[in-house]
C-alpha cells in the first residue's frame, strides 16, 4: 500500500525563479492539502484540491497556486520566489475533505538563495 | 493571537521522566482535536485524537477542557524514542470541510 509520495526531496532556487512541487496520494485517497512549514514552526495550510478544484485555500498570497490531476496527483507552483518561501513543502492526503486523519508525505525541503 | 498556542520548549527530561505539554486554541468553533508527532524535519504523523472524556495508549494520555479551551499530552516514563517536537492540532468545520490548524510544535529531547 503506497503512501503519500512528494518528490523532488530537495530542491534550490534564486529569488524570482518559479518552481514546482509533486505529490501523490495515499492508494484510495482523492484529496490533497499542502503546507508550508518554515523553521521552529509548525506546518500552515496552503491550499486543499478535491475533484480537481481547490476547495478551501489559507492566507497564502496568489504566488501560489495548484493543480490537481485526475488521478488524484497534484502540483503546488510557487512564483516569483522569495527568500521567505524557504521550508519544508508537506503534502497530506486524505479520503474526502471532511476527513481529519491526515497522512502525509515526507516533503519537499526547498531552499531559496 | 495564534489560533493555536504551544509553549516551545525546548523540554529536556530524564528518562522515565513524566512529562506534560499544554496547548490552547482560540476559535471556540473548534470541534475535533488532537496530537502529531514530528522527527527532526521528517512529516508529521498523528499520535492521537483528543476526546472530551480523555483518553490514554499506553504511556500517552491526552485531556481536552472545552470550557478553558485548552488540550494536553501527558507522557509517562519517557524513553529515550520520545524525543521529537509533538505538535497540536485543532479541527473545524468550513463549509463542507475541515479547517486543520497546527500549533508550532513543543520540542522534547529525553536524556539518558
């Protein structure tokens, strides 16, 4: 039984620069919700795709967007990074998007210079 | 005012030390509760949900005071594997979904 797998595992960038993180469910899983977790904090919630739609969406700015595929997979893009943007990118997959348990992946640790 | 408050730490203890962490939450809306366990820098996995009439596994008991809004994660007889930042977590409604809010994590080393 896979779990949530995210992918690449780290990853540096240059201020301006986009990038794009990957991340598959857990098998029988259909949502995805990303966070950001900076150092000494805990993980704040990005956004939630369900059905291919972002479904509910945290105090993030529009530099951040997502997408979700038909398999479930989804992508988090980040633009025009900052030097703030620097964390550990957590993907967490659940069935449905009232569901509480949330399994994630081992994230994407993302530097920016 | 955080949503959802932890003291830090960084808690260092004996083995088989009891320890005890708190964590309020401001929103009163919230419904469903409970505590994460984080490895250095690895993803965070559930320990275990927070029930109104308390409950325990194994050395971990958890509490939750709706009326003062606040949880706790008692643990007893500390190995040396307790070591991690255990991080609360608050659950609401919003819309047809749930709302989940982390607090910052309360960092726990156990000293042999």
């Amino acid at each position: 039984d896979a779990g949530v797998t995210q992918s690449p595992t780290h990853l540096i960038k240059t201020r301006g620069q986009q990038v794009t993180l990957r991340c598959s469910p857990k098998s029988g899983h259909d949502t995805v919700s990303w966070y950001q977790q900076a150092l000494g904090q805990g993980p704040q919630f990005i956004f939630q795709y369900y059905e291919e739609e972002e479904r509910q969406r945290g105090n993030f700015p529009d530099r951040f967007s997502g997408h979700q595929f038909p398999n479930y997979s989804s992508e988090l893009n980040v633009n025009a990074l900052l030097l703030g943007d620097s964390a550990l990118y957590l993907c967490a997959s659940t069935r449905g998007v009232a569901a509480e348990k949330l399994f994630f992946g081992s994230g994407t640790q993302l530097s920016v210079l | 005012r955080k949503e959802v408050e932890q003291d830090p730490g960084p808690f260092n203890v004996p083995e088989g030390a009891t320890v005890a962490f708190n964590c309020t939450y401001s929103n009163s809306a919230s419904q469903s509760f409970f505590w994460y366990r984080q490895d250095c820098r690895k993803e965070p996995k559930l320990l275990m949900s927070v029930y109104s009439s308390g409950n325990e596994d194994g050395r971990f008991t958890a509490q939750l005071n709706r009326a003062s809004q606040y949880i706790s994660l008692l643990i007893r007889d500390s190995k040396l594997s307790d070591s991690a930042t255990y991080l609360c977590v608050v659950s609401r409604r919003s819309g047809s979904a749930r709302q989940l809010t982390f607090g910052s994590g309360t960092q726990l080393t156990v000293l042999p």
